[in-house]
C-alpha cells in the first residue's frame, strides 16, 4: 500500500487520528467538522465538514419545518 508522508514529519501516513471541532464564517453561521491529525507528530493533515452532523443537522430542520421534532434549543 502506497501511503502519503506527513508534510512535518515526513513518517508515512497509513492512518490519521480524527478529533471533533467547529468550522465556521468569521462573525457568521459555523458547522461541526473532523479534523485529521498525523498520529506520528499530530500535525493537521485536513480539516472537513462532518457529514454525520451535516446529515442530523438536515433532517432535524426538515422535521421541525414540517412540524414533526421539536425546535432547536
């Protein structure tokens, strides 16, 4: 298997670490995303939306403008 190497370390990168954060607009609306770290040194290797809290995000509002779930607190 052909692995990248971790642009700081420079170790080959057969698996990241995955942490929670919140992406978001300066000043604006944010979103809840993974970041992927080198386990060797954990530099940052990428920063993306969750698509699992995107996805619960999208129902939850599609139920609530149907009136079926309860509003966000």
């Amino acid at each position: 298997m052909i692995a990248g190497k971790c642009p700081k370390c420079e170790k080959p990168v057969l698996r990241g670490n995955l942490h929670g954060c919140d992406v978001g607009e300066p000043m604006g609306r944010s979103w809840k995303a993974v970041q992927i770290n080198c386990p060797s040194c954990g530099a940052v290797l990428g920063i993306a939306i969750d698509p699992v809290a995107l996805k619960t995000d999208i129902v939850r509002e599609v139920l609530e403008g149907l009136g079926a779930a309860p509003k966000r607190r």
